[in-house]
C-alpha cells in the first residue's frame, strides 16, 4: 500500500524529532567509534577508481564525512535534525 505525500511528510517529520531530541547522546555514545570497517566495506562495492564524491543523507556531526575526506574522498553532508548536525 503506497503513502500518501502527508503519510510521508508526517514520518519524516516524526523521525528528525526522534533524532533532534537525542542528538546530544547519540553523540556521546557514537563520537569515538571506529568506522573504518564500515567505511571499507562500503567504499569496496563504488566501481570505479577513487576518489569518489560522497553525499551522506543524514549526516548527524560529519564524523564519516570527516573519515571520507580523510581518505582523499569528496564528501557532501546534509542534516535534517537541526542538534544533530
């Protein structure tokens, strides 16, 4: 059953809340995290030689953007949630 454009807008809105309120602990809980296997595994399966232009939806603080330009990549983010960014 599709959604209707109000269904939608009315989950999207509910979830950046979820993540506007909580963005102070999620940062405190995921800041230090070691993504490097996760970027890997991620940059493995982009054909094509690097670097690559990354875009991350939801991007919270930028700590894989900061990861992705470390590496030599072209990383854009966007944030919705206005603490999480």
């Amino acid at each position: 059953m599709p959604l209707s454009p109000e269904d939608l807008q009315h989950i999207a809105a509910r979830t950046l809340a979820h993540y506007d309120q909580h963005a102070q602990s999620y940062w405190e809980g995921t800041h230090d995290h070691d993504v490097s296997q996760n970027i890997a595994a991620l940059l493995k399966h982009i054909p094509g030689p690097p670097p690559f232009d990354l875009l991350d939806c939801g991007c919270g603080p930028g700590r894989d953007l900061h990861t992705f330009k470390a590496l030599g990549h072209h990383a854009v983010g966007l944030e919705g949630a206005p603490s999480a960014a």
